[in-house]
C-alpha cells in the first residue's frame, strides 16, 4: 500500500503544482518595471498610439492610422500567406499555411488579423524628425508594383518592394523578404537623401493587440501575452495586464519583442549589435509591445540601409535560434527548462525514426522509467525492508506507549541497527517529480504535436481523448497497481481513500491531453512490469510477502 500512498504523493504534488500556476498567473506578484535612463522618450500626450513618438520630435499633432485606406498586398510562400497594407507596409494578416485551424481543415491557422472584433498586426515604420511615418499628415501610402507576390516554383525567396517619396524628393524603399520554408521575415528599408539637408531617421517595430486578457484552464495554464528578451534578461513574460499597469522601458544591445500564445509567437527582432529601446503600452482599447532602434542620420546625397526581422509562425525552437539570441525560450518549459529541454530533444528524436508522435512518447517513457530504474528498486527494496520492521516497531509502541520522545529515540536506533532508511520510498518519488514536471511541460509546448494523430480514435495527441479510452485504461492500470501492493494500511478510512485513488485520477484526466494521458498511462505499465520483477527479486531474498 505505500506504492499507492506514493501515487497520492504524485497526484498531490503534481495538482498543487497546477493550481500554484494558475495562481501565479492570475494574482502573483508582477515584474517590476524596469526604467532606464537617457531612453528614447514615451509616447508623448495627444499622439497616435500606432506611431511612437522618437527623441528628437516634438510633434505633439494626431498622427493617423487608417490601415482601410492602403492597398492590401498578399504575398505567399510554402509556409507563409501574408497581407501588407500599402499605408505604412503594416501586416495586417498572416496565415501559417502548415497548420490547419482545426483537425483535418483545408483553412490555415490564421495569427495575425484584423477586423471589427479584434486586432493583432506587425507594424513597423521610421519615425524621427523626417521619419514619413511621424508626419503630420499621417502614415505614408507606398507605391507597389503589384498586389499579388508568390514564391515560384525552384526560387528561394520572394521580395515584397514598396517605395514613397516625399515633397522633398527623399526616396524610402520598404521591402519584405520571405524564404522557403522560413518564418523568419526580414524587414529593411533603403533611404536616398535627395535633399540638401541630413535626414534624422528612427526604425521601430510593434505589435499591436486588442486589449483583451486570455483566460486558461487548471488542467491548461497556456499563455498569452507580451515577453521580451534583452541583455539582462534572456527571457521575461510581460503580461497583459502588467502593460495596463505601466510601460515597459528597457534598453539594451540587441534583444527582442514578442506577442505569444499557445504554439505561436510573432516577434519582432531588431539588429543585434544596436542599442534599441523596447517598450510597452496600452491605448485606446489596444496594447503594443515594440521597439525602437537607435536615431540614424542619412547626409545628403547618401543613401543607406536599415533593417530588422519578424518572426511570424509556430515556436519551432532550433529555427527560432537560429532567428534571434534567447527566440527559442519562447517555448516556454518553466523553471525546469534545463530538464525539459533535453526530454524534447529525445522526443524529437524518437520521432525522426517511428514518424509517430505517439509512439515517440511511448519510447520516452520507456527511457526515463530504465534510467530511473535504480530508484525505483531502491524505493520497493526500502518499502519492503520497513514492512519486516511492523512487529518490532508494535513492540516498540507497546513498550513505550505515550511517550514520544523515548518511541523516537527507540526507532531511530531501530533504523540503525537494521541499517534502513526510513525515507528510502519517498526520497526517490520526490527525485522523479520534476522530471514528469518537466515532461509535463514538454509535451503541452510541444507545437508538434498539434493535430498530431497516434492511431484509431486518438487523431490528435494535444486534446483530451474523445472516448475518454485512455483516462479509463490509465485507471484500470492504476487499479492493478493497486492489487499488486500488499495491504498495510490499519486505517479503515486510509484504506477506502486507497481503494478509491484509481476512480479519482481517472476523472481527473478525462480532461487531459490525449498525450499526457498516454504517458501516465505507460509510466503505469512500465511500473507494473518492474514492480513484478522487483518484488520476485525481493521475495527469493525473503523480504517482501503479499
């Protein structure tokens, strides 16, 4: 019966875990703000949200965002379907062609979007004192060659270019580059000063979401929100509400900001090697997370180039490396992220030799109980060891009856003696406790396996079983568990607690993920299996009687 007061242990623990999450995110503390000094200024009273003010400008006028005016623009890759408005090269639309919106859907999961009921768009522009996003006639409309652009059969990449001239004769070059098979959108801009005076320019980049907070599930505590990276921190969440409370500030070298949600994130990644500004606001029923680059001026005659990248897509963690420094965090694993991240790895791994997401747990589950294998023999063989002891420990009682202290001291010479540790069954549950933690969250970041079939009725590994078969075979494995741990308990109402723990789990996960569910379920087997072996050891020995 200890197995099973060790299963409860696990249960609790992992439940507490849960719910301390769900806590942490609706009424923990939140970060503190961090305030730099000698940053670009705040967005000053009476300006455009859309449009950050910059340093050295003192418009103070209502500077325009009317996206409805601009020619939309629809360029396409193998990944990628994405709609640029001609009025500022905002993008107003994305759809990850990869990823159907639901199971067996011919329609692409959309990510950014724009329309009456809600906003979630990239935009970008240069601001300054002659930035033509910072006039005072509103966002500039580019001209642009067509309104299709498509990624051609045996080309590596397409390029959306959008040109505006100003009344001084000053040329912006917008252009938007997309590569096969890439979620990684580089933005640049080329500027020819035609005057006769220097051009004081600013590249920014924001995101911009409808204010509206996104409510999660016990069983599903996903995030939505703001994150940003910088040079002291490589990856901090910036919440919602934490944007309704105060503006982010931070500068650093580098670093990146991000609008995230469960399997998706877009990003905006300015140059690595630059001084920028990232900030946070919230207006007028939207919130922005962004970032400004440092003040460039363009001499006369002289034409230069400015640049960043959008990270549009799933969180696909090697290529979000490869993007940005600290990108990749975004699949976001929790504090036990150094163990987590190597258990993805593996179960990428598998997959690349089954091509089953299913069986892939199957194998990793199979791993991590061999590895733990030592412990878990330790765990019975202590169990088994402190069962032996129940007369003499009865004795013990019987001698001293009431008092504590003497009973203390005549256990702990018992322990000694018999050469037991009476901590041995528990001091190992709590050592595989963070890696089903960390499992846990492995398999819930996991973007592939969204939409990921096993076989039969299961046709997608990140929702519950629709039959509920694997919660019910979970239980009934527990049940057997159950049977095969011998009955210690004196306690009458301990025992029916016992009795009842497999019924309990298995409503619990009924609403779990067909792949968490999957786990539990074989981490079950795996343990019948080995208790089987380890109590036939244990009873040649003479220690274990049922």
């Amino acid at each position: 019966m200890e197995s099973q007061r060790n299963l409860l242990i696990i249960g609790l623990l992992f439940v507490s875990f849960l719910i301390y999450q769900q806590w942490q995110k609706d009424y923990g503390p939140q970060p503190e703000v961090i305030t730099a000094t000698n940053t670009v200024n705040a967005t000053p009273a009476g300006a455009h949200p859309d449009v950050p003010a910059s340093a050295t400008s003192s418009d103070d006028s209502d500077l325009t965002q009317a996206t409805s005016a601009g020619q939309l623009i629809t360029v396409t890759t193998d990944v990628l379907k994405l709609k640029i408005s001609s009025q500022g090269g905002d993008v107003v639309s994305g759809e990850l062609l990869a990823y159907p919106i639901e199971e067996e859907s011919s329609e692409p999961f959309v990510l950014l979007e724009e329309d009456a009921n809600f906003t979630y768009i990239a935009q970008s522009g240069l601001i300054g004192r002659d930035g033509p996003d910072a006039s005072a006639n509103g966002r500039p409309i580019y001209q642009v060659s067509s309104s299709n652009f498509e990624l051609a059969e045996g080309e590596d990449q397409v390029v959306v270019a959008m040109t505006y001239q100003d009344q001084a004769g000053n040329q912006f070059t917008k252009s938007f580059t997309l590569k096969r098979g890439s979620y990684d959108v580089d933005v640049t801009y080329e500027v020819t000063n035609n005057s006769e005076q220097a051009l004081n320019l600013q590249l920014y980049g924001q995101l911009k979401q409808t204010e509206k907070e996104h409510k999660s599930s016990m069983v599903m505590p996903v995030y939505r929100g703001g994150a940003y990276s910088s040079d002291s921190t490589r990856y901090s969440k910036y919440k919602i509400k934490d944007m309704q409370k105060a503006n982010l500030n931070v500068t650093t070298t580098g670093g990146w900001v991000a609008m995230m949600q469960h399997y998706f994130v877009t990003a905006w990644l300015p140059d690595e090697n630059s001084t920028n500004q990232l900030y946070s606001n919230a207006n007028n029923g939207f919130v922005f997370m962004g970032y400004k680059a440092p003040a460039h001026t363009v001499a006369p005659g002289q034409s230069e180039q400015l640049s960043s990248s959008l990270w549009v897509g799933p969180k696909l963690q090697e290529q979000m490396a490869e993007a940005a420094k600290h990108l990749d965090l975004t699949v976001d694993y929790g504090w036990l992220w150094f163990i987590a991240q190597p258990l993805s790895k593996l179960l990428k791994f598998f997959h690349s030799f089954v091509g089953n997401w299913g069986i892939a747990i199957i194998l990793i589950t199979f791993t991590v109980k061999g590895i733990m294998y030592p412990l878990t023999k330790a765990q019975y063989t202590s169990m088994a060891k402190m069962r032996l002891l129940q007369p003499k420990m009865a004795a013990l009682r019987e001698k001293y009856g009431d008092d504590r202290q003497k009973m203390s001291q005549g256990m702990m010479e018992l322990y000694k003696k018999e050469k037991v540790n009476p901590l041995g069954g528990c001091f190992p549950i709590l050592l595989q406790m963070p890696i089903f933690i960390a499992l846990y969250w492995s398999l819930m970041e996991s973007v592939e396996l969204r939409h990921a079939p096993f076989f039969g009725w299961i046709t997608d590994l990140s929702v519950q079983d629709p039959y509920y078969i694997l919660p019910v075979l979970m239980g009934v494995s527990m049940f057997f568990i159950q049977k095969m741990s011998p009955t210690t308990v004196a306690d009458p109402m301990q025992a029916k607690i016992m009795q009842f723990m497999p019924v309990i789990f298995t409503v619990f996960f009924l609403w779990f993920p067909a792949g968490l569910v999957l786990y539990w379920l074989m981490s079950n087997v795996v343990t019948l299996i080995q208790q089987t072996l380890i109590y036939r050891n244990l009873e040649k020995k003479g220690l274990h009687k049922r």
